[in-house]
C-alpha cells in the first residue's frame, strides 16, 4: 500500500464527487481520507463505487448527521468521527476537518503523526516534513474555482495535487 488518496469540501457537488472516485479507482489508491464536509447525505451512496477503503470525518457543514452516519453504514463503512488516528502503509496518519488553527497546531507539535490531512479552508496547502501537512484543496471548486484532490506516496512521503 504505498498510494492513498486525499479530499475535502466537496459540498454536494455530485458531478464532482464522481469524476474524483473514477479517478481515485484509476489510480488504485487503496485508501481515501475525506476531511469533511460532504454536506448531505445523498451524496454518501456515490462512495459505493470507491474501490478503495473511505475513511471520513465530520466537517462543520455537514447536516443530517444521523442520517449520513446511516448512509455510510449501509455501505458498510464506520461511522464519521471527529478526528481520525491511522496507521497506513507503517506511517501515523491524523485527519480532520481543520475547523480550529490551535487543534492543528497542537496535533502538529505533538510529534505523533508522520502526516496530517486537513481540509475546511478550500485551498490546497502542503508544507513540512514531520509532519507533512496537507489540505487537498476543494472537490467542489466553489470557492477557489479549482476541483481538487491529492495522491500521497506513503513511502516517499510526496503529495501529488491533481484537477479533476
């Protein structure tokens, strides 16, 4: 398992949402972390065709939280969490949605995480080395007008950013 895909914000765009998962099953990552903010939970059954394992955690605009919690258990998926602890690929993986700067920061400087996958701002940001940050941008390209994910070589520690 040396590839893993990253996505946030995507916002009920479905199209959107789609062409990311063709993509992701294209590249056969054998993980997706979504740091949040799905939004609703007619969007949870377009997972169904993910290839990989979804791992997900709540945004702050996600509604309808009991019924997305029983769309993903449908799918046979865990439930959504707050915050996310992995370990993949022999690397310490955190993902969040990112609301709280001084949540990230902390977790930044606690020295347990290799990477930490983040979203909630729309912009697509990598920086550091212990640990590799990364927010994948936006799926739904509303705000910065780019629909984006991102491919994380867990051997290389190297982050592809990728345009749907």
């Amino acid at each position: 398992m040396a590839l893993i895909g990253l996505m946030s914000d995507t916002h009920d765009k479905l199209d959107a949402v789609e062409r990311a998962i063709a993509f992701f099953n294209q590249a056969k990552v054998t993980h997706v972390l979504h740091a949040g903010d799905l939004n609703s939970p007619f969007v949870v059954p377009k997972f169904s065709k993910l290839k990989a394992r979804l791992h997900y955690v709540w945004g702050n605009n996600d509604g309808d939280r009991e019924t997305i919690a029983a769309r993903f258990d449908e799918l046979g998926l865990p439930e959504p969490q707050n915050f996310a602890s992995l370990r993949l690929g022999g690397r310490r993986i955190a993902l969040l949605h990112g609301t709280h700067p001084e949540i990230i920061e902390a977790i930044i400087r606690s020295g347990k995480y290799d990477v930490v996958v983040r979203g909630h701002t729309h912009r697509v940001k990598v920086f550091g080395r212990k640990p590799l940050v990364v927010n994948p941008g936006e799926v739904c390209g509303y705000l910065t007008g780019r629909e984006t994910v991102a491919t994380l070589d867990l051997e290389r520690l190297r982050v592809r950013i990728v345009e749907l």
